[in-house]
C-alpha cells in the first residue's frame, strides 16, 4: 500500500490527493496532505477575494477530498523546519508530491519600491484576507490616490477591493480589523497602470467587467492611451479574450460618464514604472515613462515622462516561487525543475518526487487549471508505483508521531473543524457572518493545538 505525502493544501494539493485516492489502477493509495498553517485550502482561503463568494465556494469541493477516508490533513506542519527535509519525508512516506505553489511577489526593480506606502499587492491580499502571517495593521488608507501597478486579476482585485465600501464587504468573511481600515479609507481614485496595451492585458474578461459594476465606483479611461493599441482600433485578429477585453474598455471610453460615485478607478495603458517617487522616506507619487508598441507584442520607451500622485502603491506584478531546501529549483522560472510531474534531480527524473500547481509550471492560470496539472503528475507517481512500492519506508513509525517527536503540534482535520466553528462564532458575535481569525495564537487556540 502506498503512502504518501502532498505538501500543501490549496486546490493544486487538493487535486493531487483527489487524483490519488480516486483512480483505480493502483488501490488504496493513502494521502496525508501537509500545509504549514493550521487552515486548508491555500490561495483559495487567502488569495481569492471575499467578494469573489462563488470561488470562494470552492472549498466546499475541497474539503470533500480533505474528508475522504484515505486522506488525512496535517495542518500547522512546515517543512523545511525543524529538520524535516525533503530527505526525511522521504523517510516517512513512498512519494511526496509538492504543491507549495508561489509564495513571494515579484519585484520591479526601480529606485524607491521599498518606500513607506509602496507594498506588494500579495500582502495587501494577506492583509484583508487575514493570513495569520499578515500585520493586521499593516495598512492605513489614509491617501487620496493610490497606484496599483500591473493588469492581470490580482491587480483587478486589489483596485476593486480598494474602490469597494467597507458596507459592501460587511457581508463577507473579511477581518474585522481589516473592515474598520477600509471604512475609515481616504482612498478616492486608483489608478490601475499597464506597461502595453488594453489588448494585451492578462485581466479575464468576467473580473474587468465587475470593475464597472459597483455600486460606489465607477472606470474611467484615457482615450489618448487607448490610440496608441493598434488592435484597439481593430480587434479582428484578437484572440476571444483579448477582443473581449477590448469591447469593455471601448464600452468605458465611449459612455458618458456617471456621475455621482464617489470613487474613481482610472485604468490606464503604455506606461512603465521607472521610480516610486518619494518625500520624506514616504511615497508621493510614481514616475511613468509613456511607451508604444513595438511592433513584435512588446513595448518601447518613449522618452515621454509622467507622474501620478499616489500616496499608496501596490505592486501586482506576478508571484513568484521560492526555493525549498533540499528540492532543486530554477531561479529564473521560480519553479522546480521536473518531467511530467516528476522532480528532475543532476538531469534526471527520479521515482518518489513530484510537484504540481504553481511550483511545478508558474504562477499563471486559474483553479481549475491545477485539475489537470495535478493529473499528469499523479499519472507520472502511478506510472512509478511498482518502484515506490519496493522503497522501503525507511520509518517504521506513523509520520504524525515523527513529526511530534520533532517538536511539531500538527493541527488535524477535526482541529480545522474547531477553528471553522469558532470563525463562526466570531461573525455571529459582531453581527457578521463568518468572520477569519487573523493570527497564529487564535487559530491554534481555536484548534485546540
Ligand atoms: P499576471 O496575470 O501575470 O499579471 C501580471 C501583470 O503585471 C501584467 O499586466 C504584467 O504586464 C505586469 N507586469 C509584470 N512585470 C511588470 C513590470 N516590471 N512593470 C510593469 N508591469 C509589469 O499575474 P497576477 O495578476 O499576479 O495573477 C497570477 C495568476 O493568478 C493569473 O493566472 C491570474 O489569472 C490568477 N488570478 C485569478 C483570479 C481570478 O480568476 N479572479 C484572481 C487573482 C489571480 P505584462 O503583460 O506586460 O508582462
């Protein structure tokens, strides 16, 4: 019987384990699915915006695998501490299938980023999400203007987030702490900037439209940005996406604009950060330097310069992998070499290593990408499975008495539980539904760890 590890709890995780204790051509495959919180189900948790319900709801079809008889959820375990390496969880189990997805942000590399008030959108997504890793007063909102950099859908999120009225995420799971901030909020415009074109932009469709949607913002756009996109004019040869995208914001340029709301989110194109301008050790303001196609998909420098005030900066430039100790990695791609899944160690693919998700192929796609990124690699494990079988476990203990023996206070599936009731509870006692507890002593005490 194999047993086996999956390091990592979001849907890449998740998918693997399903993958695992479903198939039929190799049976009684056992999962322990590692995550280093005491809380499932990764970005879908703590990257998914609370608005975003409907995907958030996902992890009603996550936790389905959580709860299947051959899998068991290891929470608040990291490896890579404590000496648990990949080598000793080599020791505990046949395979390990690593699903730690992309941890950090991406950096711009321009003078000033690391300004008071210029920030990675990844912690500002910690924060209202309330990753116990996340300083619950990490923001204030006390600037008019904000700048998120980039065009992709955490950028979306963030800007919508910042535009949205604390009443409008009452309803949802968002902090109390994190609620009170954005209530108080002095943000009135946020200016969402991409370096190409609106045709370019790696926004989806459905999460641009909901921008023109609330209830207490409204887009505008520039029309003398919108001209220099050669496929702004003609969109025939666009893929779908894109000519979707296209439609949208020429919907935005064309109609009049609505009065009354009072927020602003400018989304505005050809413009790449060279400086996160700075007063006093605080950022004022980022300078753009205006760009124009250069006629193979990317972009040049104009010589043109502009700056827009921003008294809070939020980077959504795209995640980025770190590496494990112990596991190979590729420094430029953020990810872990491997072939169909299987960890490329000195050139070759070996048996008992595998990753999925984020970590094995980038930070790109949506949830639903995992599925079958996670399939291939469980194919690649079962394809194995003969070999593992004939590698000893070299431990003959259960992995959760080892991992106590090194210091560690695993949160099992019925301590989630315990915490889920008291999220709960909380909403109930402030009037909310679920509201998150944000920080390590709650969500271990709530566990009962
Ligand atoms: P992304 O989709 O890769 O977008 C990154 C954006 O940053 C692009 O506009 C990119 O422009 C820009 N950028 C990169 N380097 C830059 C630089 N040095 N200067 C200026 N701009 C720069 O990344 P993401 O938004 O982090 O999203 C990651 C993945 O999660 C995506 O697959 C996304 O769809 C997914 N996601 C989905 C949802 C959802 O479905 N609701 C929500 C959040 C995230 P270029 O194109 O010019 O490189």
């Amino acid at each position: 019987m194999l047993r086996v590890a999956v390091v990592g709890s979001g849907p890449s995780g998740v998918y693997a384990a399903q993958a695992l204790v479903e198939q039929t051509l190799v049976p009684g495959v056992r999962v322990d699915v590692l995550d280093r919180l005491p809380c499932p189900y990764g970005l879908v948790r703590y990257g998914v915006a609370p608005d975003h319900e409907k995907i958030k709801s996902l992890q009603n079809n996550l936790r389905g695998v959580l709860e299947h008889e051959r899998v068991g959820f290891l929470g608040n375990v990291e490896v890579g501490a404590r000496g648990l390496t990949p080598e000793r969880l080599l020791g505990l189990y046949h395979a390990v299938v690593y699903c730690v997805g992309a941890a950090r942000d991406r950096k711009l590399g321009v003078p000033g980023e690391d300004l008071v008030g210029s920030v990675s959108a990844t912690d500002f997504v910690s924060w209202y999400s309330a990753h116990p890793d996340a300083d619950p007063a990490g923001f204030a909102l006390g600037a008019r203007s904000a700048v998120v950099i980039g065009v992709g859908n955490v950028a979306v999120d963030v800007a919508r987030v910042l535009a949205r009225g604390a009443g409008e995420l009452r309803p949802t799971d968002v902090p109390e702490s994190a609620l009170d901030v954005l209530d108080r909020s002095l943000v009135r415009d946020v200016h969402m900037v991409g370096r190409r074109g609106p045709s370019q932009a790696k926004f989806t469709t459905k999460e641009l439209r909901e921008l023109g949607s609330m209830p207490a913002a409204r887009v505008v756009v520039e029309p003398s940005d919108l001209v220099l996109d050669p496929a702004f004019a003609d969109p025939s040869g666009l893929a779908a996406a894109s000519r979707r995208n296209v439609e949208v914001v020429r919907g935005w340029a064309d109609g009049a604009p609505a009065d009354g709301p009072e927020r602003r989110i400018h989304l505005r194109f050809f413009l790449r950060p060279v400086e996160v301008v700075g007063e006093g050790g605080r950022v004022v303001a980022v300078r753009f330097e205006r760009t124009e196609p250069d006629g193979a998909g990317g972009v040049r420098g104009t010589g043109a310069y502009e700056e827009v005030e921003a008294g809070l900066v939020l980077r959504a430039v795209g995640y980025r992998g770190v590496p494990l100790a112990g596991l190979p990695f590729d420094a430029a791609s953020g990810t872990v070499p491997h072939l169909a899944g299987r960890v490329v160690r000195a050139g070759a693919a070996s048996a008992g290593e595998y990753v999925a998700g984020w970590i094995k192929r980038g930070p790109t796609g949506v949830i639903g990408t995992n599925r079958p990124c996670a399939k291939e690699t469980v194919a690649s494990l079962l394809a194995d499975a003969e070999e593992l079988a004939r590698r000893p476990v070299v431990e003959d203990v259960e992995p959760e008495v080892a991992l106590r023996e090194l210091g560690m206070r695993p949160v099992r599936w019925p301590g989630w539980l315990s915490i889920e009731e008291a999220e709960a509870h909380l909403g109930r006692s402030l009037g909310r539904r679920t509201v998150k507890i944000g920080d390590w002593p709650g969500l271990l005490g709530a566990a009962g760890a």
